[in-house]
C-alpha cells in the first residue's frame, strides 16, 4: 500500500522544474522591475539615491554629468528592462498562452547571455580606483551574474511547450 509514497514521477519532477522556473522568473523579473524603476527615476532627472547629478554620474556612469546617457538613452533601457521581465515571466509559464514558446526561450537564453557579458566586462575594473569601478565589482557584476544565472536557470527548466492554464 505504502510502496508508492515518495516515489519520484514524471509529473513530480516536472511540478518542481515549473516551480523552481516560476521562482527564479519570479525573482529576476522583480530586480528588473526594480531597476526599470530607478533608470525611470533617472530619465526623468531625479539623481535618487544620490544626492546630485554629478555624483551619480560618477558612480553609476564613471564620468562626468555631461556625458550622463541622455533620458531618451535611460529609458530605452527601462524599456529593456521591462521587457526582459516580460521574457523570463513568459518562459516560466507566468503568462503569454498566446505567445509562441520558442520566443520566451530564446528572449529569455538572450537576456542571460547579456547579463552575464556585462558581469565579465565589469570583471574588467578590477585595480581601477575610481568609486565606478568599486560599485562595479562590489554591486553591478555581482547583481548582473545573479541575474544571469536567474535567467540560465529558467530559460534552462521553464516549460517546454506554451504555458500551462490552472484547472479550476
């Protein structure tokens, strides 16, 4: 009678794939949110969470405010950032019945190879001593590597086919 308690299924392991694929999903599309919303801040000419323009272009940029990226140029990467919330949301299964699932695959595969180029390139800083280059491997890399393996792992163990709807 008890023979079959703890045995491991098919439906099992795919119940934890979409679970651990929801939760990373659910996590990197969070922190994407959470950075569309600051580079919005940002094009809008709010300097939050610093004090001036000048320091934060100095520490997020590494230049001076003159060469700060233009709002038009923030925005398009809350937009990206938005997006790619939408990409790893969809791949997990969250959304987009409708949306062929070879697009979420390859757009989320796509935000994880991105993600982890930028965390190698920041590698690139080590034994500068501008304040740039010390957020960048004390909190840009690193973000940008959790990202990335965020989005590996569910571009990796999303679902294989269109999102499954809930039975009532």
């Amino acid at each position: 009678m008890l023979s079959n308690v703890g045995a491991v299924t098919n439906d099992n392991i795919r119940t934890d794939r979409s679970a651990l694929a929801r939760t990373a999903a659910i996590a990197a599309a969070s922190a994407f949110i959470a950075l569309g919303g600051l580079h919005a801040i940002w094009a809008a000419g709010g300097t939050w969470p610093f004090t001036d323009k000048e320091s934060l272009s100095e520490i997020v940029w590494g230049g001076p405010a003159s060469t700060f990226p233009s709002p038009a140029a923030t925005l398009v990467v809350t937009l990206l950032l938005g997006v790619a919330a939408l990409l790893v949301t969809g791949r997990a299964g969250i959304w987009g019945a409708q949306v062929p699932p070879w697009v979420f695959s390859v757009g989320t595969w796509g935000v994880a190879t991105v993600l982890l180029l930028r965390a190698l390139i920041g590698l690139m800083s080590i034994g500068s001593d501008s304040s740039n280059a010390t957020m960048d491997l004390v909190l840009y890399s690193p973000l940008c590597l959790v990202l990335a393996v965020l989005c590996g792992v569910v571009a990796r163990v999303g679902p294989r086919s269109s999102p499954v709807t809930r039975k009532s």
